[in-house]
C-alpha cells in the first residue's frame, strides 16, 4: 500500500495492560562476526532521551499508517476489498495457467497472491526480466516467484509471459486464459471465507469519493489539523511530508 515504503503494525493487550506495554521491542540479530546478538528491534525518540525509563509504545510515527489501512477498508468495504481479492487472486491463477502452458512448473496450490514457478535458470529468466524492467524474486537456481496486487493489468502478464518464454510473446495472451484460469482457491475451499466481515455501517457507507472526502472532512474538524495549528508531539512524520511524498498513498 505505501509502495514499498513503511507500513502499520499492530499490537494488542487487555485495556488494563496497556500502561504497562514494554517501551521497547528487542529482536535477535547476528552481529559482524556471525554471533548471536541482541538489537532494538522497533524504537521511538523516548527510548534514547529516557532509556530504561521509557514507557511509551511503539507509536510514535504509526498514526499515519493506522489510518491509511483503516480508510482503506473504510472506503472500499467487504464488497470492494472481496473483489480487489477476487481479481488479484484470477491474475495469479492466469500467470499459472499460463507458465503450465509453456511447459514450465507451478507450485503447490493453494497460493492467492504469489506464484512459484520452475524454470531452467532463475538467474536467466531474472536478467531477462530486469531488460523489460520487471523485479522478479529469486528463490532459488531454478526458481523464481512472482506477486500480483492491485495495480497489476493483463498486460503485465502478457509481458510476464514473454520473459518466461525467453523473450519471446508466447502464441496466447492472458485475456484468452483468464476466462477459463482455475483458481487456485475455489469457492467451497476449505480456505474461502464464507462468514461475513467488516459489517459496522462505517465500513459499508462511504463508497465514492465525494462521500469519502466528505466523511475525511468531517473528521478532520474533529481534530486539531494542519490548516489550524500544528500538531504537537508525535506528528513529526506527518509535519515534515512534503506534498510530493504524500502522492503514493494519495
């Protein structure tokens, strides 16, 4: 969603623990000589001005991204997020039809957005890829995996088709398989969901944009913003986003 760039993460306790969350996270690491090694795995500014008095959460630059997940599922709701889900799932399924076509192996289904594919030399079909400016992953010498989202269009698979075909257009597109591409999740799958989600109104109310900026506004008057003061302690991240580098999540 942030185009590589940083993302929302979450944590949870009972109401009655949420004053006593530890201020700092430590994460195992290897050090320069291959050792064993300790590392503050996610910090905030506190941790280094109080140290071991610290307290707060790992939350300091988090708002921001809390939200943007949050009016993510606001404005496109089950219905929206079930068919972005249905599509990315189809171009998967197609990129595999398509690979088994040209003699090559999928992976074990089941899989939704990503597909391993097995070919003569990961390192070829990697180098041929990066020529149509394409980021293929590497997992091994002869193998490579491929992740599809949102942005993705039929004719990146066609492109994708002619990279595993050695650069050349195979005698198929992607429009003629995707209609009969089995899924690699079916419905009556043990992995498709049937129960319902996301049933608050809010979740089901704002689906255009004019109702969403409306609704952005409005919560925006709630609260101390930019165009009326600015906002104290941990807005740092947000104070100092020059317009430009709002425009990926824009």
């Amino acid at each position: 969603m942030g185009y590589g760039g940083p993302h929302a993460a979450f944590m949870a306790c009972h109401d009655e623990y949420k004053r006593l969350m530890p201020g700092r996270i430590i994460g195992v690491s290897i050090d320069a000589n291959g050792e064993p090694a300790l590392r503050m795995a996610m910090q905030t500014r506190e941790q280094h001005i109080r140290r071991d008095k610290a307290t707060s959460n790992i939350c300091t630059a988090q708002a921001l991204l809390a939200n943007i997940s949050a009016l993510y599922g606001v404005y496109h709701g089950p219905k929206g997020l079930t068919e972005i889900a249905d599509r990315v799932h189809g171009l998967a399924s197609t990129l595999a039809a398509g690979a088994k076509k040209l003699g090559l192996q999928v992976g074990a289904a089941p899989f939704f957005d990503t597909v391993a594919i097995t070919v003569p030399s990961a390192d070829k079909v990697v180098a041929t890829a990066l020529q149509h400016k394409v980021n293929l992953r590497k997992l091994d010498d002869k193998t490579v995996s491929i992740s599809f989202d949102e942005t993705t269009k039929l004719a990146d698979l066609d492109l994708l088709f002619a990279i595993l075909n050695g650069g050349q257009a195979p005698g198929f597109t992607a429009a003629s398989l995707a209609p009969a591409a089995a899924p690699a999740i079916a419905p009556g799958s043990p992995l498709a969901r049937t129960s319902s989600f996301m049933t608050q109104p809010i979740f089901n109310s704002y689906h255009c944009e004019h109702d969403m900026l409306r609704y952005l506004k409005r919560l925006e008057n709630r609260d101390l913003s930019l165009a009326h003061s600015m906002i104290p302690l941990g807005s740092c991240t947000m104070k100092l986003n020059a317009t430009s580098e709002m425009i990926p999540i824009t």
